[in-house]
C-alpha cells in the first residue's frame, strides 16, 4: 500500500521527514497530488505499514491521510 | 583595523556563515515551499534546520513556535503590537531599546494602551518587587530587554516571570541571544525576540521571534505562505501565520552556518571568551585615571558590552580619535535614549566598546594603549 501524509506546512513535512530517517521505512517526499489537495507544496509519500510509522510522528498534527492502492485513493481518519 | 562594535551587528563572521551564503546564492537560490522542485525544497530544508538548531539553543520545544523576521526591531514589534489591545497596561523598564519604547509609545497614542517603567539604578540594577507594584488588572504584557546594549547588565527574567505569574513576558533577547545563556524553558519566556546578525553570526536583515503555545498575536504582515492556496485567509498554523510572502532565505542558509559554528565551537566556549574580553577590557580601562566607566564592574551577569567616557572629552570626539586609528566602537546614545537617562549619560551618551569572539587580546591592548594616548591629550573643544 502508498500512502500520503499531508501536513499543514513545510515546516511539519521535513519535521516529519527528520523523525523517520534512519529508520527502516519507504518514504519520499514528493509534490502533493494535485486530487488530493489544492496545496502546492510537498507530502510525504509512504510505502508499506501505516501504523508502524504513527508513534514516531504522532507529535506531528497532520492535514490529511491518503491511502492509494494502485487503483482508489482512500481519505483516512487520522489523529 | 580593530572591529569593537559587535553589539550593533558581529564582524568578521565565521566562515561558515560565508560558505553557507554562498553555498545558497550559487547552487540553491529556489523558493522555500512554494513548489514541488528540487531547489524549493532545498530552500525550505535550510529554514527548517536553522529554526531546529534555534530551537536547539533557547531549549524551545517546537520549532515551528520560532518565526523569522527582518530583524529584532521587527520581532519586538510583532510582539508589542500583536499582544496589546486598547486599553491594556504594559511594564517596561527604563533600560529598553527604542525598539521596545517607540512602539509602546505609539500604542499609547494610538490606542490608550497605559504604560509603566520601573526605574533601575545608574549600574542597570532593578528591584523585581518594583515590577510587582505596578501590576494593575489590566496589565497584559512586562516587556523586559535580556541584555543592555548599553552596559551589558542582565536581567533575572526568570525571576521576574515567576513573580508576575499569567502576564505574559516579552524578553528582548537582541543582546544576549548567543552571547548569554537563554532558555525559554527554565526561565518560562512567553515571547522571546532577537536579532540573528549579532551573536548568532547571521547576516544583516534577519531577526527571529519565538512565541509560545497559547499566545496569539495579530500578525504584522499577510500573504502567500504557499499553505492552504485555496483559501484568501490567513492560516492559523504557525510558523506560516507570521511568515507571509518570500522569506529571506540567503540570510537564513547564512545563518545556519553560524549556528552551525556555534555548535561546533560550543555556546559556554562563547560564553566564556566573551566574559575574558570583557574583563581585560575592564581592567585595561580602569587603570586610566580619565576613564569613567558605566556599569557595575563587579557584577558577573554582564555582557562584553562595555560603556565609558573619558573626562573632559565628547564621546563622539573619543570615537572620532579611535576611528582614525582604525578602532572602531560606536559612540553616543545607541538608540536607547531612555537607557542612557538611567546611566546618567544623556544626552551626549557613551563610547560603548563591544569585542566578539574574534577579537584578541592584542587587539584589545592595541585599543586600552589607544584610549589611554587619547585621555593624556587636550580636547580639541576645551
Ligand atoms: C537591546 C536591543 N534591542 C533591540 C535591538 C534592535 O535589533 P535590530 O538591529 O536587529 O533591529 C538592538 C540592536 O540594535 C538591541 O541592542
């Protein structure tokens, strides 16, 4: 599964970003999809596990989760 | 030449604040989070490593909460018109910046906002019982400045904070930070405002305002954030709501080398350099007869910010003589007007002799030997 994390700012993005490196998860940052927000900034674009990543960045308020299974993209509760 | 005006801004800078700048105006130069590019995010990587490394050294926990600004001027302006309402009630001391009084002035004009200074004495000492009896129901904001630019003398903001409990504190941090311990977190700052082109090796027009969880400030300026596009609102969400329009990113990646050097060579090495060339200042100037200096001389919690005159003589003629042997200092009433009152120097001020880091001792002895030839000389103007 992909996921995007959308967060408010730049700022929270490489926030983010910064508490996930180092360890052993697929991200990237990359522009947000165009469908998913009319924001122009950038996400963070997540392969693999969801839930094995939220205690390292639940500090991190975020805007919107999307998950996207090669076909649909889903909008996720979030914290 | 002898650079003695770090107070006013540092020079030289560290390399690394050079290589830093350059670094950005030669290979990244994008804007910061307003597109998906590669040098855009390059951009906004350099502003969130300096906002870290800021957060870093005042012990602030999120560093969204630290914005920048054009300089302190602009921060503490953001502070005291931001805060303020018509009709509140500020506590100020006789010892600010004009930076921190012509905005209160206006408010006071403008907007009926009351206003109190707590005296201090000649050395720059201030009873924080003083603070206490001025406290009224309406009183919104004590705004205290860390460190005199005029004699160096620090304040015990923490013990203040403690005594007016829920009033918000607005420290003006424009001379300590980087040259003083500062730490929002012990001292319980509210807001804390300060330059980033003095003590923390940026470059000139940056300055940065750290506001804590909870208080809300109108902001100064409003525009594209490159946040939340699709709305003719001004976000919420910090840093963005105080940061409208282009950002200046070249002074930020400058910054961040210098906060990068202070990391490297350690705050206390700082610190304590500093506070030696403040006492072989001291020192070399009190064995001159003629020299009167301002500040108590004995007092630890002072910055390397050292103020004096020279009997007989004008300060601006003390400054004239030093410039023509390349010393330079800054001379007469550092834009603090109401600080020199408090001294006893008004209105002809001081000569006011600031060493950084990078001043050595023989250029201080250069410096002590160069007042000292300027004392034994008849005034021109006697
Ligand atoms: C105590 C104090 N407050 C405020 C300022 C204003 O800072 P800036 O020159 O960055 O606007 C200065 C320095 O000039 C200062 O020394």
């Amino acid at each position: 599964m992909i996921y995007f994390l959308i967060f408010f700012t730049i700022h929270d993005v490489l926030k983010a970003e910064k508490a996930l490196k180092g360890r052993d998860v697929d991200i990237e940052l990359v522009p947000v999809p165009r469908n998913l927000s009319s924001d122009c900034g950038m996400c963070i674009k997540l392969r693999g596990d969801l839930e094995g990543i939220m205690p390292y960045i639940n500090g991190i308020e975020m805007d919107k989760c999307v998950s996207y299974d090669g076909k649909e993209y889903q909008f996720l509760a979030h914290s | 030449m002898i650079y003695l005006d770090n107070a006013a801004t540092s020079f030289p800078k560290p390399k690394e604040t050079i290589d830093f700048l350059n670094d950005f105006v030669l290979n990244v130069g994008g804007n910061p989070g307003r597109s998906g590019h590669a040098l855009s995010l390059a951009a906004a990587r350099s502003i969130f490593e300096a906002r870290e490394k800021l957060a870093a050294l005042f012990c602030v926990m999120d560093s969204e909460r630290i914005i920048f600004t054009q300089n302190g001027t602009e921060s503490l302006n953001l502070a005291i018109l931001g805060l303020l309402k018509e009709k509140d009630h500020v506590i100020t001391t006789s010892l600010e910046h004009n930076s921190v009084m012509r905005p209160l002035m206006f408010l006071s004009k403008e907007k009926g906002v009351g206003i109190s200074v707590v005296q201090c004495s000649p050395d720059g000492n201030l009873d924080v019982g003083d603070i206490k009896k001025l406290i009224r129901k309406k009183t919104k904001a004590v705004v205290i400045n860390h460190g005199s630019n005029i004699i160096g003398k620090v304040q015990p903001v923490g013990e203040i904070k403690k005594m007016i409990g829920g009033i918000a504190l607005i420290v003006d941090a424009c001379q300590t930070a980087g040259s003083f311990p500062v730490n929002v977190e012990e001292d319980n700052i509210d807001i804390l405002c300060f330059s980033c082109h003095k003590s923390l090796y940026g470059i000139q027009g940056l300055g940065a305002i750290y506001i804590r969880n909870g208080i809300e400030l109108a902001p100064l300026k409003f525009g594209g954030t490159g946040s939340r596009s699709e709305s003719i609102e001004q976000p919420m969400f910090l840093p963005d709501r105080y940061e409208s329009g282009t950002p200046n990113t070249p002074g930020i990646a400058a910054l961040l080398g210098g906060l990068s050097f202070i990391e490297r060579t350690g705050i206390e090495t700082i610190i304590r350099r500093k506070q030696d060339l403040r006492q072989s200042i001291l020192s070399g100037l009190s064995d001159i007869p003629q020299v009167v200096i301002y500040g108590d001389k004995d007092d630890g919690n002072q910055l390397p910010v050292i103020s004096f005159n020279i009997e007989g003589k004008l300060p601006s003629e003390v400054g004239y003589e030093l410039n023509k042997r390349e010393i330079y200092t800054r001379v007469g009433l550092h834009c603090a007007p109401a600080a020199h009152r408090t001294i006893g120097s008004f209105p002809e001020g001081t000569v006011r002799a600031a060493p950084g880091y990078f001043t050595t001792d023989e250029e201080i002895a250069v410096f002590i030997d160069a007042v000292r030839e300027i004392a034994g000389k008849t005034s021109a103007h006697s």
